[in-house]
C-alpha cells in the first residue's frame, strides 16, 4: 500500500516539472522542489538495488554535494530553503512558509538511506497537496495553505515523534549501528552511506584514525565508557538493572565507537544510536542531538531553529504530549531499562557568529509559553519513564581537521589531556574543597579588562566531618578531569559576571556581561549586534531559553591548567568546546542544578564525605510544584585564568582564603597546577 501511494506520488511529481498551472511568481519554486524529490527518488532506487554501494569515492562525493549543493556557501543566498530569498520572492507570508516547507522536504535525504518509504511519501503527498492549492486560479489564502501544514504536522506525530522516542530505547533495527558493526573502515566510502552531509572534516578524521595504532583507539574507547560506568557508581546507581545506552557522536570516529559498543555490551548495554532531527517536528531548534555528519551551513540550521512557530499553538502541544505519552507507556520496559546518553562531541570547526535575519520565523511571546510549558511537561515524562535517579551519562570530545594545520598533534594532545592522572587531580582539588568549605562566600574579581565582581553564597554545613559542599569532579561524566562544583545558595548571590568573549553552544557572545540578584539573572547584554535589543533577544533565546530569569546552578572552579596552555600553545581558545573550557577557569552555569532530577540520591567524594549542596530554593520546589523546580537546561559560562584577578574564600570569622590571584593559584597544596603555566612562559 505504501509502496503504491509512493509510485503515485512520484508520478504526480513528475507531471509538475512540465506544468504551467501555477502562476509565473511560484513556478520556479515548484519546480526546483519537484527536481529534488525526483532527485532523492532517483537515490532510493540506487540504494535499493545496491547501485549506490559500488560507486567510486568521487562518484558518492558528487553525489552528496549535489544533494546538499543548493545549501551550501554561496548558493544559500539564492536557495528557497533561505527565507530572506523566499520573503524576497514571495513576500513576509507565503516567504516564510514556503522556506519552511523547503527545509522540511529536504529532511527527506536521510529516510531513502534509511528506506523509509512510508516518511518520503508522506512528504511528497504534503508537497503535492500545496502545490495543488497554487494550481486555483486565485493565490490561495495563505491561512488555508498554513492549515494544511499544520494538519500534517499534528497527524503525523504519531509516525514522526512516535518513531523517534522508540529509536531512542530500541536497540533492534539500528541503521547506525548496523552501518558502524559492519563497514570496513578502511575504505572511507562507507561515511555516504549514512546520508549525511560528508565534510573534509569527517573524511580527514576518519582517515586520522585509521593510521592511529590499535591501543590508542581502544584508549580513546576506554575512557569513554569508563568514564560512563564510573558516572553509575559514584552516584550510587545500578547499573545492572539497564539495558541500553544512547551512544551520540559525529561521522568519523567509527573506529572508536565500534570499540565503544563492545565495550558497553560486556556492562550489559546495547547500543541505540539515532540521527540527530531533520524534522519540525524532531529536532530541537538548531541544536544537533543525536549522531550527525558535517553541517552544510550553520546558517541555514540557525534561520530554520524557530520553524515551529508556524504551527504552535496548544493544540498541537497538547497533541505531541499525548504522542509522548502513549509511546512511552507502549515502550514502558524499554524505557525503564534505559541507561542514559553516552556523547562523543567534535570541536575545532571555525567559529560561527550568526546573522539574525528579520526574515526568519520567531515565535510570539504566547508560543513562547506554550513552548516553556512543553518543555517542562515532556521532560516530566521522560522522568516518569526513565528516571533521573536511575540514568547517568559522559561526555567527552575531540578536535576535527579544520582545527589547523596542526590538527595532528593536537589530536594527540588532546588524547593525553582526556587521560590525564585523576588521582593526582583528585588530591590537589581536595585541597581546594577543604578551603572552600570554610567559606560562607567566595568572590570572585575579574582583570585586565574584565570587570566580574561577584559574590557567590555557599551552603552551610551541619557536620563538617561528614559533609562537603563541593563536589570533586575527577573525570567520570565530564571529560577530562578538572574542576570542584557546587549548587550555590541563590539567596545574597549576587554581582556582575562578565567574559570578554565565549562561545556557548557553538556560538559567540562578545562582551557577555550577566547581572545576578539573589542568585537569579537579572540584566545582561553583550555586543553581538549593533542594536541592543538584538543582543538580549539573542541571549534570551540561546541561554535563556525564552525563560524570563534562570538561577545559577553551578559555581565550578576549573584546575586543567594542562588544558589551558595547549589552548595557548596552538592558539586554539576561541575552538574549544565547553567540556575543556569549563575546566580551565571558574565557571557559572545558568539554569538547573548538576542534579536535576536526582537531588534525593546521596553522593560522596573520594574521601567519604557526603556532597550536601544538592539543591536550591528553586529546585526545592519540586517537592510541591515539578513544573517550578526545573528548567532544562544548563549552559556554563568560564571566566579564563587570564581574565581573573581573584578568587576568594570569605569566611563567617571575617578570614579570606586566596585560592587564585592574578591568575595562578596561590592556596598551598595547589601549586602543581600551576607547572604547565610556568612550563609554557619558558
């Protein structure tokens, strides 16, 4: 039946390519549209008859581009999937919402790969069905063609959304991991076979690691799933009783993750591996969540993060949670036996500063809330199905070639900086704790241009021999090793945070400064864009999350001074990702504790003592109100060593506790970080 509709379907497709039944004005746009799902038709027919399979490497590279070609560079600037091109052509109305249906249609790519004939033809028949619409004589109303988007939208979650949850606990029919357990990684053809956009950056890594010895891939494997395990035992959760783990990672590094899966199998996991969205109603804005090849142009996924304004409304959130709800409760044992996300993450890619386009679809302050209240009732499922308390994750990452030219060493470097001892670690950050847990405050002081002056509360302790405030974070989730965190008291939290430049989330803010009042964030801005409004609505969205304030989560001080110099050493700063910069400087995260979810469960450091400060007074709050109590997410903001006067302990007695001056540490016992600073000034 399915495999009809479609033969139906592509005939139809075929017959408009030579119409002239639409006005002049949308012809070219129909057309265009109507070559590239022939164009697609014509690959699933080459995958399905194994064509595909034994073309040339340059012949699978012609091939991808000219499947992405209309996105890529300068062609975006005159591509319909590029809504100031569309609003050009059509105007504000008919622009955005054909650029919406453009870029939904080309998430078609990945499902004839995927040989899911039954998504292509539900795209098809929705492109005929518009197209049918500009056949009348008059233009139709555009509210008429808006409904017919959102129709498709709210009647397909059941496949689209459905499909996807279950990709997510489903280890059997794996396409990913089929693709990584049985290609010969020699031969880099098999990169086009996952119909993602190939990149010399997936090609070049994969080349990289195919010349790396054996144990240093199974090092790489090693600390990664290590890394994952060690996460379940120091938080005192049972590893045994799960099933799966998400495994996310970028096209390249196959060579690592199939070592990674057997690794995980022999902990009693099997992998579930699911592409990052390519549809409204999958992805989350334009971040990347799941594996992915290259991206063909940042800018294209940033114009397209708010595409769901066009059908949000509280019918259709309604309609997703009820889809979540019923996939889950169908899937419940799967759910319950999940084990959480095990990420390998890619940095070194040339920093991307997007240009907000008027153009582009933006949701209304109404679809903003309904947004926020999605976000906190489909997180409520995920937690009654898969409970915080029982799931962990890790994370670690690595550079791609477009780092530069010494990609190769720092490649190296980077490994060593992955599995750098943390026993070592483990007792100079202890140090740093004892020092800390004398304080009722620190404050932090910003220099050489940086003008932080902020005064962080910290939780009292009742049993000091018993209990922390800081957690001794050696290199288990977060990897590499480096840093001592805590949920700060938010009540007398207060003072300006300023970084000079940063990139959160792949992009970058320039001159960030974010004010905190008890512990909420009350102003901010940065210099983005030339109007300051822009600015804010840019933190607002990307940081903010669209809330109106966030607490501040996490107070971190950052210890891999290591770290710190081969970002000098190679010049490398502005490319590294988060996980690494977090760890070279305090830090401060906006929005839900390190312990969402799982604030109830215990937790100790090596040396027996309980991690108390677990909560604040907001995500107390769940005990009444879960709604109130989170926010998910949580973006960490680090000030570098260089940009730092000072770090200061400030105690009940009136006693000060130096742990930084000037940017080297200064609290004894701590003095081996600074080894790698004195090293590199030689």
């Amino acid at each position: 039946m399915i495999e009809m509709r479609y033969e139906l379907a592509i005939e139809r497709i075929e017959n408009i390519k030579g119409e002239n039944t639409v006005s002049e004005k949308y012809r070219d746009y129909f057309r265009t549209l109507a070559d590239f799902a022939l164009l697609v038709d014509k690959l699933k027919e080459k995958i399905e008859n194994g064509e595909y399979y034994k073309f040339s490497i340059e012949e699978l590279e012609c091939w991808n581009t000219h499947l992405y070609d209309d996105v890529l560079g300068e062609h975006y600037k005159t591509s319909y999937a590029n809504p100031a091109f569309a609003t050009e052509k059509f105007g504000i109305e008919y622009g955005r919402l054909l650029s919406f249906l453009y870029t939904e249609l080309r998430g078609v790519i990945p499902y004839a790969f995927e040989k899911k004939t039954e998504y292509l033809d539900i795209l098809f028949e929705l492109f005929i069905e518009v197209y049918n619409q500009f056949e009348e004589e008059n233009e139709p109303e555009y509210e008429h063609v808006r409904q017919t988007i959102y129709w498709y939208a709210s009647d397909y979650c059941d496949v689209f959304l459905a499909d996807r949850i279950k990709e997510q606990i489903d280890p059997e029919d794996n396409f990913a991991a089929d693709l990584i357990m049985n290609s010969d990684f020699n031969d880099v053809r098999y990169l086009y076979y996952y119909g993602e956009y190939v990149s010399e950056n997936e090609k070049r890594t994969a080349m990289h690691l195919n010349e790396l010895p054996l144990e240093t891939i199974q090092k790489m494997a090693d600390v990664y799933t290590e890394g994952y395990r060690i996460g379940f035992v120091n938080t005192g959760k049972n590893l045994s009783k799960k099933a799966t783990v998400n495994i996310r990672y970028t096209l390249g590094f196959e060579r690592v993750i199939r070592i990674a899966i057997e690794n995980f199998r022999k902990m009693g996991l099997k992998p579930t591996i699911y592409r990052a969205g390519v549809s409204v109603l999958t992805k989350r804005q334009h971040l990347k969540i799941g594996y992915y090849g290259g991206i063909a142009n940042k800018q294209y996924e940033y114009d397209h993060k708010d595409d769901q304004a066009l059908i949000l409304d509280r019918q259709f959130m309604e309609r997703k949670l009820e889809v979540m709800r019923t996939t889950y409760e169908q899937y419940k044992d799967l759910a319950r036996r999940h084990a959480g996300p095990a990420c390998m993450e890619t940095f070194g890619e040339e920093p991307f500063t997007p240009v907000s386009k008027s153009e582009a679809v933006k949701l209304n302050d109404k679809q903003k809330e309904i947004s926020l209240e999605y976000d906190s009732k489909s997180s409520q499922i995920v937690n009654s199905y898969i409970p915080g308390d029982e799931r962990s994750f890790t994370i670690v990452a690595y550079p791609v070639p477009e780092i530069g030219d010494q990609y190769e060493e720092i490649f190296d470097e980077i490994i060593k900086i992955n599995t750098l001892d943390a026993k070592v670690y483990e007792k100079v950050q202890q140090t740093i704790i004892d020092a800390l847990d004398q304080g009722t405050s620190v404050h932090i002081l910003g220099n050489n241009g940086n003008h932080t002056d902020l005064r962080v509360q910290l939780y009292k302790l009742k049993d000091p021999k018993k209990e922390t405030i800081f957690e001794n974070c050696v290199a288990d989730v977060n990897i590499p090793v480096g840093e001592v965190f805590t949920s700060p008291v938010l009540e007398g939290t207060n003072g300006v945070l300023h970084v000079s430049q940063v990139y959160l989330n792949e992009l970058l803010y320039k001159d960030l400064e974010v004010t905190f009042s008890n512990g909420m964030v009350a102003d901010y801005s940065c210099k983005n864009f030339e109007h300051e409004l822009e600015n804010k609505e840019y933190f607002l969205d990307n940081v903010l999350y669209r809330h109106p304030t966030l607490p501040l989560g996490e107070f971190a001080i950052g210890t891999n001074t290591t770290a710190y110099v081969a970002t000098k050493k190679y010049n490398i700063a502005d490319k590294m990702p988060i996980l690494i910069a977090e760890k070279m400087g305090p830090h401060f995260a906006v929005g839900d504790t390190c312990y969402s979810w799982a604030e109830d469960i215990k937790v100790y450091n090596p040396n027996g003592k309980e991690i108390v400060a677990r909560d604040n007074s907001v995500s107390i709050q769940r005990k009444e109100d879960v709604s109130a109590a989170y926010f998910h997410c949580h973006t960490d903001i680090t000030i570098p060593y260089e940009e730092l006067k000072s770090i200061t302990v400030e105690c009940a007695d009136g006693k000060e506790i130096e742990i930084i001056r000037d940017g080297i540490f200064v609290l004894p016992g701590t003095e081996i970080l600074n080894e790698p600073l004195k090293n590199s000034n030689k």
